[in-house]
C-alpha cells in the first residue's frame, strides 16, 4: 500500500491553496487508480484558523481513499518560535509519516501533479529499503492544462533546470518517496529548528546521505506557480525573520540531524472523527516544550543562523586564512569562542582536514540534543615556528605569524571580499574548489555562470594565488585557464552537461560532487 502525504491549513495561502489542493489531489489520485495502485491520500493540518472550518473535513469528502491528521493551534503556539510563521510545514508531514498506513510513503506538496511516467515507476515498486527516491521539478502556470504543461515552451525558469539537480538540491521537499521503515530509521525532517522551514529537504538529504543512504531521480513532477512561494518573493526580502517560510540558516551544521524518538507528535494522545476515523485530531493539552528546550533552541539560532542581515565578513577571514595556510604549509592556531564564528570554523575544519590542513582550537562546541559534531583537536602547549594564531580582538579577527610577531593579510587584494551574505553552504564550497584547484597544481578560473550565484560568490573574494581568466555566460572553450568554475545551484547540472558537449574536463562543480560522507559520523540507532 501507498501513502501520499501533502500538509495545509484553511489560510487560503498564495490566494487559490484549495483549489490547487484539489487540483493535484484528484489529478494524482486518477493516475494512481488507473495504474491499479492500492493508495490513501493523507492531509497534515498544521494549525487551522480559529473562525474557520477545519480543512481535513472536506478533504476526506472529496478526495479518493482520503485521512487527516490535525495538529492544533496550541501545539503550534508551544513548538514554534518565529511569530511570523504560522506554518510549519515539515512537522506537520512528520505528523503524517507516523501515522501512515502504507509501507511506502511518498511526501509531496498541495501543488504538484505527477506525470504519467513517475505514476509508472511507482506502480513498477521494487523499491530499495536503503534508497531515498526523488523527482524533477517543473514549474507552469495554473492556468494552464495537462497536455500544454508538459511542452517545454510553457514552462517556467525556477529552482530546477532541465536536467536533475544535484542529489542534495532543488525542490526534494515536493516529492519524496522511500519505504515507511526508512522514513522511520531517518525519524522524518529536522524538528530542532523551529523559527524556519527552509532548506529542511535539503538537510534531510545531506544527513540521510551522510547515514550511507541513496538518492534516486525517478521522474517528473509539475509544480502550479502561484503568489508568496518561495519563487516569487522579492530577493531582498528572502533572508527576511518576517516571510512566511522562515530565514535562512547553516542547514549543514550538526550533520546528520536526530530528531527525538517521539518525533511526528507520536507521544500525543489522539481521537479519531468520521465513520471510519479518517480525521486524527492530536491532544495538544498533552504537548509542552519545557522552558530548558526553548533557551536551548534559541541559543542553537546563534550558532546556525546570522541575527541580522549583517555581512559574514568574519567567515571570509576564516576562508582565506586556512586556503592560505594550506599553501604555506602552516597549522593554524585558532583562538575565537563566539558560536558563529566556532559553527563555521567547524564546516571548513571538515573540508580542508581532507587537504590534510591541521586546524587547532581549544573552544567547544555546545552540547545541544539532535545534532552531531566532533571536537577540535585542542592547541599544544608549545606553539612553534610552523604556526599561525587566529584570534579575535573586540568584533576583529587578526591574524599573526607566531614565530615573528607579525600581523598577516590574508584578505586577497584584486577580487577582494566585498560584504558577503550570511552563506555557508557556498562558502564551504568555494574553500573545497581553492584547495582542489591548487592541489592539482592550477592556479587559473573562468567561472562559468554570469547571474546572481556569481555576484554573491565573488564578494567571498578569490585569493590573489589564483588568477581570474573571466566571467562567462556560456561554456568558455575558447579561454586558457586551468579550471571552469560553474557557478550555478539551480543549473549546475546543465552546465555540467554543456562543458561535456563543448568537450571541456578541467571543471570544478560546488555543488554536484558533494562528499556524501562530509558529515558521517555514524549509523543512526
């Protein structure tokens, strides 16, 4: 048996929610039916309006093999902490992850209608316990019908190019099927932040990826564009505490994720309504979060996420002071305490360990439930003449040579650091493609990708070592340089794809070649 599961409430979000709920609901349910799939449609109601009738009764009366589970508004105003956010989408599909019937479990949104191919791969099963399966995302206009969704001349530019995106990226929050078992082993989406939803599917591949988990393309999906998604809010206004999906945050600090074993409010008591108990309403005076958890999470939002709209000069200097040390072959002694600046000290201690940089701090971690991190390896006691101390000084950070005293300058001086944004999955990234580029011996770009991915990349500066050949909006065949930069998170795949065709090899993907085991740690229990 199959469960799909889709979450919502009776806010009319983006203006039209209901009819595009029913829209891809019966459209989805159709193509299940005809392909003889035994399947339930579940709805998770995150927090119904008060002077509103509940969503889940006219679900369950309208859509074939339809159940509800309600999450109540009490539970809501306990578990969140962003006042800006009345839905919290990924706790309300963990809600009904725990409670599905099927043994195979796909989570996907209110707004996306399977193709005709996925439905056959679904109806095909044979489906790997140890494998997590996702789709391609395609944007149109709602208005639009089946058959002129699927010409390409009417689809719409969005998070996903043509091609699949890395196995990490895109749209994995809209469609997600793997076994029920796996979705249990993995405990869901991450349920310790609570003041945003974004970039949870993201983290919930890196972290099942991390855990020696697969991730499998299996085909299309349509996605109906409508007003306050994620794609039509203004730039300026996307890191913002105030939109209605939250701000963005380290979603790789911790890897891999542990949600607590009650996860999907499995220790609320519940009561079944209808004639055949389709609509679960959770006890929400049996949930609390303990005063302790909430001074907890809210000193963890000091280490994942920036207080402000504030540059990230501070992770810049950490940059281009361990690239640099790598090239002089020095250890690096760091002495900061602040938890942004040890959270992304500890995302590039992960990656320049790999170029065997020896990286030393005396500061911990904090200690918080959910979240995996090693150590630093303490500094010795003697420093000596191979060592570089990093420190900071009031809202500084200096660097000095430890054997003469002298204050380095490690901030290159032709594309300098320019007020980068609050980044750290770039940045991390950015820091791996240096040191490959150098360990192969280059020491040229062109960076392939002339769009807003570039702009923000290129105030995280390049170091003075490496020589800019150029900027390029197409495959730079014609350009000396020891490497192509692709710099693209949406189009990463077909660029990769373009080079491949132009028959250029000397390329350095951020995003596509991600180490799967970056975070690994251990098997979850």
């Amino acid at each position: 048996m199959l469960t799909i599961i889709v979450s919502g409430r009776n806010d009319d979000y983006g203006k039209d929610f209901r009819p595009r709920l029913y829209r891809t609901a019966m459209h989805n349910a159709a193509l299940l039916s005809a392909a003889g799939i035994d399947f339930e449609y579940f709805l998770a109601e995150w927090n119904p309006l008060p002077d509103r009738a509940p969503l889940s009764a006219e679900f369950v009366s309208k859509v074939p093999n339809a159940r509800a589970v309600i999450i109540p508004g009490a539970v809501h105003e306990a578990y969140t902490l962003n006042p800006s956010m009345p839905f919290h989408e990924m706790p309300a599909k963990n809600a009904a992850i725990r409670r599905a019937n099927g043994d195979v479990v796909i989570v996907t949104n209110a707004d996306i209608l399977f193709s005709e191919d996925l439905v056959r791969r679904i109806a095909e099963g044979r489906w790997s316990g140890n494998c997590l399966y996702r789709a391609h995302r395609i944007d149109v206009k709602a208005e639009l019908d089946w058959n002129e969704m699927q010409d390409p001349a009417n689809q719409l530019p969005s998070g996903e190019g043509r091609l699949c995106p890395p196995y990490y990226l895109g749209a994995g929050g809209d469609f997600c099927l793997a076994t029920r078992a796996l979705w249990h082993k993995l405990r869901g989406f991450n349920e310790t932040v609570r003041f945003s939803t974004r970039a949870k599917d993201w983290q919930f591949f890196l972290s099942a990826a991390a855990e020696g988990i697969d991730i499998e393309f299996i085909g299309d999906v349509y996605h109906l564009d409508h007003e306050g998604g994620f794609r039509n809010t203004a730039a300026k206004n996307l890191n913002s505490q105030a939109v209605h999906f939250g701000k963005w945050w380290d979603i790789e600090f911790g890897l891999p994720i542990q949600n607590p074993v009650h996860w999907g409010f499995s220790n609320l008591p519940e009561t079944a309504y209808g004639a055949d108990g389709q609509i679960i309403v959770l006890d929400a005076s049996r949930y609390f979060v303990t005063e302790e958890q909430n001074t907890n999470d809210r000193e963890m939002m000091k280490w994942i996420a920036p207080p402000s709209a504030a540059a990230d000069t501070s992770a810049a200097i950490l940059l281009h002071t361990i690239f640099a040390a790598y090239q002089h072959r020095r250890r690096l002694i760091c002495r900061v305490t602040k938890p942004a600046l040890l959270a992304a000290l500890s995302g590039f201690e992960a990656i320049a360990s790999r170029y065997s940089v020896d990286i030393r701090c005396n500061a911990n971690l904090s200690v918080a439930p959910g979240y995996t991190y090693k150590s630093f390896t303490p500094e010795p006691g003697t420093l000596c003449g191979i060592d570089w101390v990093l420190e900071e000084n009031g809202a500084d950070l200096e660097v000095y040579d430890y054997s003469t005293g002298e204050r380095l300058d490690v901030l290159p001086a032709a594309v300098k650091v320019n007020e980068p944004g609050f980044n750290p999955v770039l940045s991390r990234r950015l820091l791996r493609a240096y040191l490959q580029l150098h360990s192969d011996g280059g020491c040229s770009i062109a960076v392939y990708g002339a769009g807003g991915h570039t702009k923000e990349l290129l105030k995280w500066g390049i170091p003075d070592s490496i020589q800019l050949a150029g900027i390029f909006e197409q495959p730079p065949n014609a350009v000396r340089a020891d490497a192509v930069l692709l710099s693209s998170a949406s189009f990463e795949s077909d660029m990769l794809e373009r080079c491949r065709q132009a028959n250029i090899h000397n390329v350095i993907a951020l995003y596509t070649d991600w180490p799967k085991d970056m975070w690994a740690t251990g098997v979850i229990a």
